[in-house]
C-alpha cells in the first residue's frame, strides 16, 4: 500500500529512521520488496532522475505498482530522489509520488528558498510533501561531483530560516556525510553537535540522512578479490544511526551499499562460473542477498518489526493513506 511520507515522518519521528532504497531495475525492486516483508518494515522507495531516464519513468511506476499487488502486506511511500525543478513538478503532476525532493542546495540561499516554495506551492495543492536540501554534501551526485572543499555543514540558523520560509516538509541536512563510496579519508564522524542544535531550533521537524551509506570493508574487500579495483572506499559507521535518530532524523538514505552487493554478487559469480550466462542466476543470487541487506539495514535503523504498528497508526489517523 503506498501511503504518504508524512503519515510514515509522523509515526516514526524520534522514535526510528525510515529506510531510503533508490532502486533502477526490477531485481532491485522485488529484493527490496521481499527484505522488507522479512524484517516487516515501512520504508520508502526513492527514483532519482537518472533512474528515470535508465528504466523510463513510466517503467518504474509500473513495477512499483505490480510489487504493491505481489506483496499486498508492504506500507511504502514512493519518492522522487534528488529531483530538480523540472522533474518535481513533472512527479507532482503525476499523482503517483507521495513526496518530492526539490534540491536546489547548489543556488545561493535566496534562490534555494525560492524554487523549494514553488515545489510546495504545487505539490501541497495535491497532497504531497516535499524534502528540501540546505547545506552541500560532498561526493559524486547525479553528473555533479562536489569536492570536499565545496561541501559545507547545514547552518542551524540558516536552517530554521529556511523551513519557516519555504514551508518544506521535511530537510536534508549536510552533518559530514557526501555520497558514493569514498565519503571519509580519515576517522569518519557525523556532526552530532550541529543536528542536535538544528533539532534545537526545529523540533519535531524530519530531518533526512543523505549519503548514508556504510560501505561495509568486507564487501569492498570482497569486490577486489573479484576483480574490482575500490581503494580506499569507505562510510558511515551504521551504529551512528541509533545516535541520529532522537536527535530528528527520520528518514536516511541509503543507494551506495546496494549497488556493492550487485557488484559483489556479480563479479563472484562470473568468476565463480565462467561458463555461465543466464542473467537469471546471478540475478536470483542477487535478489536472495538484496533483501538480505535490507532486512539488515532496517534492523540499523530500528524500522524492522515497525509494520504492523504503522498498520495500526494509519489505520487511526484515517486520511493520509492513498
Ligand atoms: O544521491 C544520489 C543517489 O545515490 C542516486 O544516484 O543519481 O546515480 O541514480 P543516481
Ligand atoms: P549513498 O551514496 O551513501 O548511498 O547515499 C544515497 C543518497 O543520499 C541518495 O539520495
Ligand atoms: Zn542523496
């Protein structure tokens, strides 16, 4: 059932994160459908755009749809990832999403607060919430790479500004984090400090955890015994998240670590069986150890267990289910 991110923000705040998947094919569909059933969790399933011009939008949607229909017991919101003006207002028009996110965190303040009201303005006017991004996360984005020396930290102050101004439902918030698999060169740390005063000065309000990836070393180091070459790759300490979580954030995103399992399933077994080339039998192996991942994650992020409770908590507040 696809419900809204709102409703799902409700429930959980404070209490556990949301799980973020980006998925782009069908494998990474049903895998994740199935590792939520396993460790029964809500979760959100997010498109980026550059999964929407891999698979087609309208290829995705369609997927989504068939999951809700094989897997009748999942609670899910739908999520455009990353999304620019453009394609938030083509997502809001749609009528499929439950939430966008506008990230306009490259423009200078005033413009950023500018397009994200427009996003509201046209998604509030159809009953879907919208993530907005202040501050800037290192990493690789789209086709856009910010070095570490462009990337900043959320100003607290800024932030609260921000909400008030734009009427955003929920905000990504840059706390140390960058995207892809080579987030730390040294210790790696999350600034605690500063989402503790952005919950300060917002509260109640979700937050989000963006490039939150752990990139976990005996997956990297799995990868290059198989050929691949990922020097020096690594992520957020997942025993982080339960330190984030009362601290606001309730919703984290997580793709990186996916695509290391895809990675890791297909190098072994292409050099486990180099006489093989049914796509179906990495891709059975694949989906088994997506939902295995996921199941994994969600237990991270205290969501696993969640469902029936969500069940229950949608059930009270009526409206806000799809
Ligand atoms: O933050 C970016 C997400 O990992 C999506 O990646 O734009 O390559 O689909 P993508
Ligand atoms: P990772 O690259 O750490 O998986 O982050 C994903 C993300 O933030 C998607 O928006
Ligand atoms: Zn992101």
């Amino acid at each position: 059932m696809i419900v809204t991110t709102k409703e799902l923000f409700k429930l959980a705040y404070g209490k556990y994160a949301i799980g973020a998947y980006n998925i782009n094919n069908m494998e990474q569909c049903l895998g994740l459908f199935r590792g939520n059933m396993e460790s029964q969790a809500p979760f959100i399933i997010q498109i980026s755009r550059g999964a929407r011009s891999y698979a087609d939008k309208r290829m995705l949607e369609a997927m989504i749809t068939a999951a809700d229909r094989i897997f009748p017991e999942a609670i899910f919101a739908v999520h455009l990832d990353h999304g620019d003006l453009e394609t938030a207002l083509d997502c809001v028009e749609s009528g499929f999403y439950s939430s966008v996110m506008i990230d306009a965190s490259h423009e200078p303040l005033e413009g950023n607060i500018r397009i994200t009201r427009q996003v509201v303005e046209a998604a509030h006017a159809r009953g879907i919430s919208v993530e907005a991004e202040l501050g800037r996360l290192g990493g690789v984005e789209e086709h856009v790479k910010v070095d570490d020396k462009s990337a900043f930290l959320t100003d607290p102050a800024e932030a609260e500004i921000f909400v008030r101004e734009t009427g955003c439902d929920s905000l990504a918030v840059a706390i140390g984090t960058s995207h892809g698999a080579y987030k730390f060169t040294g210790t790696q740390s999350l600034h605690l400090d500063v989402l503790a005063e952005i919950q300060r000065r917002l509260p109640g309000f979700p937050l989000v955890m963006h490039g939150a990836s752990s990139v976990p070393q005996e997956e990297v180091a799995r990868i290059n015994a198989a050929g691949g070459a990922l020097k020096g790759a690594r992520g957020v300490d997942e025993s982080e998240f339960a330190k984030a979580v009362p601290l606001g954030i309730t919703k984290v995103n997580i793709d990186t670590d996916g695509r290391l399992v895809w990675t890791r399933v297909h190098r072994e077994f292409f050099r486990d069986n180099p006489e093989k080339f049914d796509l179906r039998d990495p891709g059975k192996i694949f989906m088994a150890e997506y939902a295995r991942f996921i199941a994994h994650k969600n237990e991270k992020l205290g969501s696993a267990g969640k469902l029936e409770e969500v069940r229950r908590g949608l059930g009270s507040s009526g409206p806000g289910v799809r």
